[in-house]
C-alpha cells in the first residue's frame, strides 16, 4: 500500500489516498474540500477510486464527497449514527464558516465491521468522542490507522461541537486505540503523522 495526502480546506485537513500499488485501486479518507483538486491527484497518477471512508461528519472532511462521488460513481460510508450530522448543517458545524453543507448518508458502518476494498482488509473502530459517531481504520497488514479527529500528534480532538464529549475521548483512544500494536503509524485528520507507540509514551493527555 501506498499512502499519499493532500492538505485541504479551511482548516487545513488531511485527505488520505490508499494505494494498491499493483492495481491502482485507491480508497479516499476525508475528501476535505477542493474536488478539482482530488480529481487532479487522480488522474496525474492514474489511479482508480473504489470508495470514499469519512472518519466522522464534521464539514471539513466532507465537503468534497457528493462530487468526487458522482466524478467516479463511488460509495461513501459514514458510521450508523454519524450520518444525522453530516446531514444537518447546525450539527457538522458548517455554520461556523457561514457554510449550508449537508450530505446525504450512502453506507453505512458498525463497529467492528471489516470491509474489503482495493485489496485491504478495513477494521471500523468506533471511537467516541470527537463527535459521537467518530471512527477510526485500521488496516492491520500495513501498520496503519487513519484516526480522523480522534488522536493527533501529541494531541487529541477537540469535544465543545455538538455531540462532543472528552470523557468518552479519552475513553476511545486508551481501550480501543492503544490496545493497538505500539508500531502502527497514525495518520490523523490534520498535522503530521505519528505511532501508537509514541503517543502512549508522550502524548500530554496520557502521559502515564
């Protein structure tokens, strides 16, 4: 697998592109913002999207879904109880940028699912906290987890927008994320990457 990013949108979001190097099958995480410019990163490396992950429905990972969607008629997946606030601009905090954005739900996730996509096997882990139907994906053969807004370097995501909640945060990322093997790499939201290792040692939220 290979793992590219572009930086995207007002809040300078991560929107991941997971590679199958030998078929050029590529999952997107989070298209932020700026479609052309997730269109151009496509077709200047030729590659063939199968699927759209969305981490949680906050407006700045999804405000490119509806058209990256339709450009290569893709799915996109939300988890089960996340879909209402992507739906409802006064819940994805579109209204913060004086924004009117809504997506509509297309697949939905459970917990513990594991899907198949571009040739990977994709765990859901449903990490509470963020926003109540945040998830992150794990992708056990390549040491990777994409953590949405829920882990960052040295950081964790904030909890004062709607359904928001610290306490169950913090809940998340010790029982479900740390339990992780300590060298899968950590591909947040937004800023650099990071280990799961590193952050159990260093991280100010869980510095033990």
């Amino acid at each position: 697998m290979k793992i590219k990013n572009l930086v995207l949108g007002p809040v300078s979001t991560n929107c991941y592109f997971l590679i199958n190097e030998q078929t050029k099958e590529t999952i997107i995480i989070d298209p932020a913002d700026s479609p052309q410019r997730i269109c151009e990163k496509i077709s200047g490396e030729q590659l063939m999207p199968v699927a759209i992950l969305l981490t949680h429905g906050h407006f700045d990972h999804i405000m490119a879904v509806e058209e990256v969607g339709r450009t290569y008629s893709i799915p996109h997946y939300i988890y089960e109880t996340e879909a209402e606030l992507m739906e409802s601009p006064e819940l994805n905090a579109s209204l913060m940028i004086n924004g009117d954005i809504t997506v509509k739900r297309d697949r939905v996730l459970k917990d513990k699912e594991v899907l198949t996509l571009a040739g990977f096997t994709i765990e859901v882990i449903h990490t509470p906290g963020h926003t109540a139907g945040s998830v992150c994906y794990y992708i056990q053969e390549e040491k990777a987890l994409f953590s949405g807004d829920t882990l960052f370097y040295n950081s964790v995501g904030r909890t004062d927008l709607p359904t928001g909640n610290g306490a169950a945060l913090i809940k998340s990322v010790k029982e479900r994320l740390f339990n992780l093997p300590e060298d899968t790499g950590v591909y947040p939201g937004h800023g650099m990457m990071s280990s799961i290792g590193y952050e159990k040692n260093n991280n100010p939220y869980f510095r033990r």
